[in-house]
C-alpha cells in the first residue's frame, strides 16, 4: 500500500462510514476496481486504524451530546429512575439497541466470512440497501422527534444495525431507513443512527486492535497516521454535512447510488 492509497482509503472509509452507501463495500470494491494490491499484513492494520479514525470523528460530532448522556446514564443509576430527562432515555436506548447486534452476529457468522470474499454478494447487499432508503422513505410518517422515541424504535433500529455486518448493508442506511419505518423524522434517526455507532464500533476497532497486537508485523506508521487523519476529517465533515442535508432532502439520490454501483458490480463480477 502507498501513502496515495492509505490517503484516499482513508476518506472513502470516513465518507462512507455515515453516508448511507456501506463502507464495507467501498473498501472491498473500491480496491477492487482500481486493481490495486494491498499488502494483506498491512492491510489488517491500516483497516483498524480508519475504523478508529471514524471513532474519533463521531466523538468530536457529537462531544456536548456525549457529555449529557453519560451525566444523564450515571444519574440514572444512582438515583435509579429515568423520569423526563430524554438525556437519560436516550442513554439507555443506545445501550438496549446495540444489544441486537450481538443476536444477529451470531446468526450470521458463518455467511458474514464468505461476503467478506464475494465482491458479486456485496453488489447484490447494496441493492438491497437502496431498496430499504427507497422503502423507508415511502412509507416512513416522518413524523416522531428523538425525544419520542419508545424502546421498541431502539430495538428494532438495533436489529438493522446488525445486518449491517453484511458488507454492502450500509450501517447508516439501515438504521436510518429503520428509523423511518417507526416514524422517526429524518434527522432525528440519523443522530440515533450516529450515535447508536459508537459502541458498534468501538468494540469492533477493540476487537481487532487486539487480534491484531498478537500477529502483526513489519507496519508503516506512515500508512497508519494517513488513513488515520483522513478518515477522521472526512468522517466528521460527512456527519456534520449529511444531518444538514436530511433536514430538506430525501434519502433517494444514495438509493439511486447504491442500486447503480450494486448493478454494475453484479455485472462486472458476473464476466469473471
């Protein structure tokens, strides 16, 4: 891998992170179509450092939230009641929908290990994420601010997340369209959405940090450090930009994204 490559991995990871587009996919097929070969040992570390760089970016979103809801979880805690303070309700519904992703990671294990090396099931998985932006948008009411949201909204947005694992099944896209599907206004589902990717992905770069401080070797910092800033800054600017959009426009133009890349990637792969 070069410092170009790590360079422009790096934003395609913190754009795709939060747009509703799958970043498993862009960072199997983008690879994919520039014919690039990636050094596999570099490669394991260079993925767990944009990963983390998408961290840092939803962090630094979304610090002044983040600060109320610890205090409001804490609270909760300790004085063993939720009451009205949405703070402390919003805290405990990240908690109980990150749960499903557990359940359904278990369910799919198996199938998840052969996506990850089938670039033809990533293109059909993106159609399908551009069935759900279309779906939601029809039928969503639109109408339920994030302070209204019930514990079943949670759960159910949980659940989409962890199809998510799916590469082609965008994280955001799912919890978005899921959002929609219980009436969440657009915006309000995706800061649930954003959110509710935290502790997602903080055990997920944990996860592998671990796996791989046991095996790795012969690592360029440079191509860490790379992808690292450029994943952080496109991540944070992705966030900051997409709510702004959502408040006006549809979902339709990444349905219209997702469906063209899925078919030309069903079709390329189809002549191999």
């Amino acid at each position: 891998m070069t410092i170009l490559q790590a360079l422009i991995l790096g934003v395609v990871q913190g754009l795709t992170e939060f747009l509703p587009i799958s970043s498993s996919a862009h960072l199997i097929l983008f690879p994919y179509y520039a014919g690039w070969s990636i050094d596999e040992v570099q490669n394991v570390p260079y993925y767990v450092i944009v990963h983390f760089g998408t961290l840092v970016a939803v962090l630094a979103f979304f610090r002044n939230d983040l600060k109320l809801l610890l205090r409001g979880f804490f609270a909760s805690i300790s004085e063993r009641r939720i009451g009205d303070d949405p703070y402390r309700r919003l805290a405990w519904y990240i908690i109980i929908g990150t749960l499903p992703v557990g359940i359904v990671y278990i369910l799919i294990k198996g199938f998840l290990e052969q996506t990850l090396e089938s670039p033809g099931l990533v293109g059909m998985f993106l159609l399908v994420t551009g069935v759900l932006l279309v779906v939601s948008e029809k039928i969503g009411r639109r109408d339920v601010k994030a302070e209204n949201m019930r514990i079943g909204d949670a759960i159910f947005i949980g659940f989409a997340q962890g199809l998510a694992m799916l590469p082609g099944i965008s994280r955001s896209g799912s919890t978005i369209a899921a959002g929609l599907f219980r009436g969440l206004e657009r915006e309000a589902a995706a800061r649930f959405s954003f959110l509710l990717s935290i502790p997602v992905i903080l055990a997920g770069t944990a996860e592998e940090m671990t796996a791989l401080s046991m095996g790795a070797k012969n690592v360029d910092i440079f191509l860490l450090v790379a992808g690292f800033i450029t994943a952080s800054i496109s991540g944070y600017f992705a966030i900051k930009y997409f709510i702004d959009y959502l408040r006006k426009h549809s979902l339709y133009v990444f349905a219209i994204y997702c469906f063209a890349l899925g078919s030309i990637t069903l079709v390329a792969t189809s002549f191999k």
